[in-house]
C-alpha cells in the first residue's frame, strides 16, 4: 500500500460504518479512527475533554470542530497510523473536511465511501444496537451478548448507547441531514465519492469497497 491511506467513511448513524471499518481495518492494515469512539472514551475516562463534552454527547448535538480536529491531529500522530487510516464519524462538517485537508497536507484523502441506507433501516439498527463499552464490538438486542451484557470478545459490559435511543437517534438523523450531507458534493466535486449500497450482508458490503480501492490502485 502506498505512503498514507486515508480512507473517509460517511453515511448516516446506523449505515454500517463501524462494522465496515473494523472488518477493512483488518483486511488492510490501517487504523479505524471513529471521532465518536474516541469522545465516548473521553467521557468514561473522564478527562478534561470528556467532561467539556459530556452534555453534548448526551444530547446527540455535535461537539465543536476545534475539539474533534484536535482529537483527529492527535491520532494521527500515533505510529499505527502512519500508514493511514479508516475515518469513521469524521470529517462531519464542511468546515472538518477542510481542516483534514490542512492536517494532511500534501497526503490528502485518498476516496470517500458513502454508505447508503434508507432512513427506515437506520431507525431499526440503531434502536437494536448495544455495544461493549470495552472494546466497542457491536450487537443486536437478540444477540446473547446484549441480553446477558456480557461481551463474548473482552467480557465487557454490553450497554446501549445513550445516543442510541429514539430521541437522541432523530436528532443524531437531522443533523446528519443538515452538517453532513453536503460533504457529499465536497467529495463528489473532487472525484473521490463512491456510493455503496449498505443495505446488503457485511461481508458483501467489504467486498464491494475492497473491488473500488483495488480498481481505484488504492490498494
Ligand atoms: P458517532 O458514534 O459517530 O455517531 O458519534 C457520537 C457522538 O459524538 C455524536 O453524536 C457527536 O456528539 C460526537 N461526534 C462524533 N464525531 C464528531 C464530529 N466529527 N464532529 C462533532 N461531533 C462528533
């Protein structure tokens, strides 16, 4: 693979985006950096970040792009990162899309995959997802994991996310609606948009983004 692989995962909360980045993360060898993952563990840890953004997270409203371009700069300084990276719930608004391009410099975004799903299926995964607060594998509320809340991974506690819950989903929904679509045309306007459908089988949707890298000499 060359030099830094960054690779910009969108689509609405529930799109699959998390799924597909670890399954990806594994098949090539960069880091799955989700923003959110990174604030929710900044919440539980408690640091000072964690507790400036406490309220915002828990009232699915969008921490400030000073906060998540600082967190994104970060990471990109750990050495597993040097050769790239899965972004995951970043950039989220136009104002984020161009200060990645300035964290990046001469690098730049390699593609953009968005996954696309009808907001009727996003409603339905996101009300049945938990979540292991360890090591953030995800479940369905059928799976055993979700009704005994133990992780069959790391034993952690499987739990719903807060912002996994109808009020908090709506409004998670408008403001993917109103900051993030227009990244859409940002990327399509550069040529690096690629649309995927992410109503089909996981192991489908890797499938398809792994032929667009290959076909793309991404990988
Ligand atoms: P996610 O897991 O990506 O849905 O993110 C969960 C929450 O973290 C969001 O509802 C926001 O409050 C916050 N968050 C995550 N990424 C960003 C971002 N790029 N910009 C602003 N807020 C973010």
């Amino acid at each position: 693979m060359s030099a830094r692989v960054i690779i910009v995962v969108l689509g609405k909360q529930g799109a699959g985006k998390g799924t597909q980045c670890k399954r990806l993360a594994q098949h090539l060898g960069i880091p799955h950096v989700s923003t959110g993952d990174i604030l929710r563990a900044a919440v539980r840890d408690a640091t000072p970040t964690g507790l400036e953004v406490s309220s915002i997270l828990h009232a699915g409203q969008l921490v400030s792009d000073d906060i998540v371009n600082r967190l994104v700069k970060d990471r990109f300084n750990d050495t597993d990162a040097r050769g790239g990276a899965l972004l995951d719930g970043f950039p989220r608004t136009a104002s984020q899309a161009e200060a990645l391009d300035e964290i990046l410099g001469e690098d730049g975004v390699k593609i953009c995959i968005n996954l696309d799903v009808p907001n009727s299926l996003v409603a339905e995964r996101l009300s049945s997802r938990r979540v292991c607060q360890e090591c953030g594998a995800i479940y369905r509320d059928t799976d055993i994991e979700a009704i005994s809340g133990t992780c069959s991974n790391c034993g952690g506690d499987v739990i719903q996310r807060d912002d996994d819950l109808p009020e908090a989903i709506l409004k998670r929904l408008e403001a993917y609606e109103r900051d993030t679509a227009p990244l859409l045309s940002f990327y399509d306007g550069r040529g690096l948009l690629v649309r995927v459908d992410g109503d089909q089988d996981p192991q489908e949707v890797t499938a398809e983004i792994l032929d667009v890298l290959s076909e793309r000499g991404i990988t």
